[in-house]
C-alpha cells in the first residue's frame, strides 16, 4: 500500500508541473488574517501558535454537510474518528472522537470547538457533539494546534477549533440550494438565503442528511435549521444574533464480528443561541458575548439527559502605545445538568445526577511590536468551586526574517476541569479531582517563494499531567488523576497557488507518544488538488494514515490504510452545476473505530443551485 501512495503522490504531481505550465503565472497569494489564537485580527504569520484555515471553497468543495469531515486530513495532527458513510452518533460505538496532537480523549474532552469563539460542549459529559457542526453554515474554520487556554480556558489542552458562521455581506438578496443522493440511499439536501440592505442583514438555512448506511442498523438521519442576523449601529458598534438548532437519529450497528449484537438508538436535540456587541475604535475594540447551548439525548438502553452550557465572554483590546496592544477579558461559563436512566428499578426510574458547575476565567494578554519581532504573553486565573485556582501562562513570537520567511515559538500552556460526569456520575465519580494540564513547546518555520508557494513547519514538545483515567485500588475502580502525556512530533503543510486555475494542498504530520491512545495515528499524509478547465472544476485527494491506535495497552491493535477520493463538477451556467464524486476509490477494507468496518467504494452525484 505504501508502494501505492507513493506511485499517486507522483502521478498526482507530475500532472500538476504539466499543467502549471499552460495557466498564466500572475497569481499571488494573499496572506490570511485570522480572530483565532489572539484577540484581535491579524495576519496569520504574525500569531506564534499553529494556526490552519480552511476556507469557503474548501468546505464547499468537500461535499460534507457536516464540518468535521471537511477537516479531515486538511489540518496536520488533526484526526476525526468515523464509522459509516456519514453520521458519528453517541455514547457506545460512536464515532467523531477529535484527536489534536495525541490529545483530545474518550470521549473528546481535551480538544475545544467554539463556534464564534464561545464553547460548544455537552453539559455533563464535556464532549462536543460532532453531529451539530453544519458546513453551510460556517465561512471558514480556523483550528489552533496546541494548548489555548489562556484565551479560551478550559478543554482547549489539545487545541481549538472555531468555526466562523456565515453572514451575508453583499447587498441584495443571495440563495443557494444543494441536493445529491449517493450509496447506500444517502441523501443531504442543504438550502441557504442572505438578504443585506444598509445597516441590517440576515442569513438562514436549513439542512437535511439521511443514509441507509452499509451495514444492518447503521441508519442515520439529521435535520439542521440556523438564522443570524446583524445590524451595524454605526461605524463602531454593530450587534449580531444567531440560533441553531439541530434533531438527529442514529443507530449502532455493533462490532462487526460474528454473532455480535446491534447497539442503541439514540434521539439527540442540540441547540444553542448567542447574542453579540461588538465594538471597534481607533483605540479600543472588543466584545460582549452571550451565549446558551442545550440538549437533550434519549438513548434506547433507558439512558435520558437534558444539559445545559451558558455564559459570557467580555474583552477588550486597548491600543494605547504604537505598536503595542493590551488585552483584558474575562468569561464566566456554567454547565450541567440532569441524567437519569428511566428503565432502571423495574421502570421506577433512577437519577444519576442533577447539577451545575460555574467556573470564572480573567485573563490579560500583551502583544507588542518590535521592528520584525512580534511578542505575545498572557496569564488567566480559572476559579473552579471544586479544585480552587489554576494559573494558565503563555508566551511567544513572531519574527519577520524577511519578506519571505518567518519563525514563531511559543510556550502555553492547557488545562481541562473535570467534568460533571467524572465528578458525580455512576460508580466510578471521584468529587476530589484535579485539572488535567498540559505544557505546549513549539517553534515553527514560514517560508514563500515566489508568491506562489508557501509551506510551513512545525516542530513540538508537549508534557502533561493529571490525566483522569479509571484505577482499580483496593479492587475499587476509581475516576483518578494519573495519566501523563509525552508527545513529541513534526507537522508539515504547503499550498501552491500556481494561478487560479490550479491549486494544490499538501500537510503531513509525524507523532512519537511515550504513552499512545486511541485515535491517533502516528504519521498521516494528505495531498490535494483542484484544477479548473472551462466549465469543468477537478478536485482529487489522496490520505494516507499509518499506525492508527484502535486499541493500546496489551492489546495493542494498529491499523494502516490509503483513501483516494475524487469530485468532478460541470458548470451549466451561472446559476447551475451538477456534480459527481467518488470515495476510498481504491476500495480499502478498514477500521477507524475497532469492530466497525468502513465503508468500501461510495459514489455521490448532486446539483447545486446559487443566486
């Protein structure tokens, strides 16, 4: 297999060096600004944390209507975990475990997703739900490799990623619709419309994903809805409001092994509301951000929950010196909620737990210009009712060698509170926990050439402590904070932008664990091309992982696999345009989680309407 991935690769780019050799060489890129990783925008090569963007046309050109996917392989040290032909589900058997350099957990409590720079986690359990996170929905997705909780606190140890939502920034009226159907009776329908006149926008979708799915009870449906609206008070105050709401149906198949059983069904309603003020001077700028998450999840075991995560994010950025801005916020947050199992005690009923937990963050960050040097440091206090204080530094820069190169370092460090689940749920619940903590070392290298090229690479070191891990002492197992982390790893990513005909992505990342964990492969590689001819847009993906952990310990199990995906699409005209693509085209027999087996060759045709 390996011998196969080298042979695409080749053929991948020998056709590329053909083919830049008939565009035209005018094409520059354009240097990406990011909100991520700082509190005010800024150019990407001026943040020393790792920063990846994926942009409109990446997301769109993946044909996902959910965002994790159209992450996958992009961003290097990012693993999504999947077991169908889309869906992830929760609780036993699920799939959509988030790994971001060997950290994130089971379930995935070390990695953080924001939308618009506010948590999306379950109340009780600290997990994202990764069937919440719509494509249409989302302008771009910027994902910080590394710990970030300085600036967003708790569960970002592994890292962040904050999906911007859409607005509508043209005058007028804009729809869109899209419709496919594909194996396995998988249909995902998607319908958008903005509307900007003056002062005032809105933006509004709704979506709507089904599969049959490739094995018996692998069923999977999802209906989406999502509504913003802004409004510019004046040239430096403008609001923003938005609503999401999503129901989803899935089922567990079971292990693929013989006389294995089916799982559970579950039923999952997630939704979430935010309300933002956003102000913006010649020397001050910030935001007030409220936010409300909710949930409630009934699974066919007996299992009911309904949770909450709200609070409010303040900051402001004071630019009272040249060349220097000061940054202090602060963030409150409470979570919780009530779980209980109302098949239990004969269908009594029993209630697991029924609670809340507020923490505080205050947190100052200094940047400041130096020539071509750039440095950052921050500091954040976390007050937790349970454990007390935790102390969150971090410190960095960025150094313009010249106008083609940079280097970034930084240290930073990341921490997780122990969640309700951990705390007083079921059993094995430990009230005494402490922080998980992770310590972040990186240097990275920037380099241009010729404005049509840029690559990057990333070398780092991450320690950590305190991991929650369930004990056996005394015959007793126990929720105790004993797991290390010892990573150590490369990150590499190049685009080339020959013109704007043809595009190529690259990204590899390698990762030594001195203890591994599930869902992190040790190397994986991903090369990517689009071309345009006419009316006819080319897009083509190879992703290569090697040594995915599906089981660690004494019964460690690895897994190694190549997928080759391809999408071609044809421009009617400038309303229409229909489109085919085809998945794991070298029809690879894989696991992703341990006992599902994936799906083997998968086709999609669609049509895509805009306005």
């Amino acid at each position: 297999m390996k011998k196969n991935i080298f042979f695409i690769c080749f053929a991948l780019f020998s056709s590329l060096s053909l083919l830049s050799q008939e565009i035209d060489k005018d094409t520059i890129l354009i240097e990406e600004v990011v909100v991520t990783g700082t509190t005010v925008k800024v150019n990407k090569s001026m943040v020393p944390l790792s920063v990846t963007v994926i942009d409109r046309k990446m997301i769109e050109s993946s044909n996902e209507n959910n965002i994790l996917p159209a992450l996958s392989g992009r961003v290097p040290g990012l693993f999504v975990t999947e077991r169908g032909v889309t869906g992830f589900g929760v609780a036993t058997g699920a799939a959509g475990q988030i790994t971001l350099r060997g950290i994130g957990g089971n379930p995935t409590t070390g990695a953080l997703i924001l939308i618009d720079g506010h948590p999306q986690f379950m109340g009780l359990m600290g997990h994202p739900l990764a069937d919440s996170y719509v494509a249409s929905d989302a302008e771009r997705v910027e994902v910080i490799r590394g710990a970030s909780s300085v600036l967003y606190g708790t569960n970002a140890m592994g890292g962040v990623i904050n999906v911007i939502t859409r607005k509508q920034s043209q005058d007028g009226l804009h729809a869109g619709i899209r419709a496919s159907y594909g194996s396995f009776n998988t249909q995902k329908y998607s319908a958008h419309a903005g509307f900007k006149k003056k002062k005032m926008m809105v933006f509004a979708s709704v979506n709507h994903d089904q599969t049959d799915g490739h094995r018996s009870n692998s069923d999977f449906s999802i209906n989406n809805g999502y509504f913003k609206t802004g409004y510019e008070m004046n040239d430096h105050i403008n609001l923003n409001a938005d609503f999401s709401i999503a129901g989803f149906n899935s089922s567990d198949p079971g292990p693929d092994t013989v006389n294995a059983l089916a799982g559970t069904n579950i039923d999952i309603l997630r939704g979430y509301g935010s309300f933002t003020v956003n102000n913006d001077y010649k020397k001050i700028s910030g935001s007030a951000k409220f936010f409300y998450n909710f949930g409630e999840h009934e699974i066919s075991d007996g299992f009911h929950s309904l949770d909450n995560c709200y609070g409010v994010n303040f900051f402001q950025a004071l630019k009272l010196i040249k060349n220097n801005t000061i940054t202090i916020g602060t963030d409150y947050i409470s979570y919780g909620g009530m779980a209980e199992n109302v098949k239990a005690m004969g269908g009594a009923g029993l209630l697991f737990v029924d609670t809340l937990i507020a923490e505080t963050g205050l947190y100052g960050f200094v940047q400041h210009k130096i020539s071509a040097l750039t440095l950052n440091a921050g500091v954040r206090n976390q007050i937790h009712p349970v454990y007390g204080n935790e102390w969150v530094p971090a410190g960095g820069f960025a150094w313009a060698v010249n106008k083609k190169s940079n280097m970034k370092g930084s240290v930073s460090k990341g921490f997780r509170s122990p969640t309700i689940r951990e705390l007083y749920m079921w059993g094995i619940a430990n009230p005494d926990l402490r922080p998980e903590k992770s310590i972040n070392y990186e240097v990275s290298w920037l380099q241009k050439f010729s404005g049509k090229i840029s690559c990057e690479i990333v070398v780092y070191k991450i320690l950590g402590s305190n991991l929650i891990a369930v004990t056996m002492e005394g015959g007793i197992p126990l929720n105790r904070n004993t797991g290390e982390i010892n990573n150590m790893g490369t990150e590499l990513s190049l685009n080339y932008q020959p013109s704007d005909k043809l595009g190529v992505v690259m990204s590899y990342s390698y990762i030594s664990m001195e203890n591994p964990v599930i869902a992190a492969p040790v190397s994986q590689l991903f090369a990517g091309c689009t071309y345009k001819k006419g009316k006819f847009i080319f897009n083509a993906d190879v992703q290569q992982i090697n040594d995915l952990y599906l089981a660690t310990g004494k019964t460690e199990v690895k897994e190694d696999y190549t997928l080759v995906n391809a999408r071609v699409s044809y421009k009617i005209n400038k309303y229409f345009d229909v489109f085919l693509k085809g998945e794991n085209l070298l029809n690879e027999d894989y696991e992703v989680n341990r006992y599902y087996t994936m799906p083997g060759i998968t086709g999609f045709a669609g049509l895509n309407f805009k306005y």
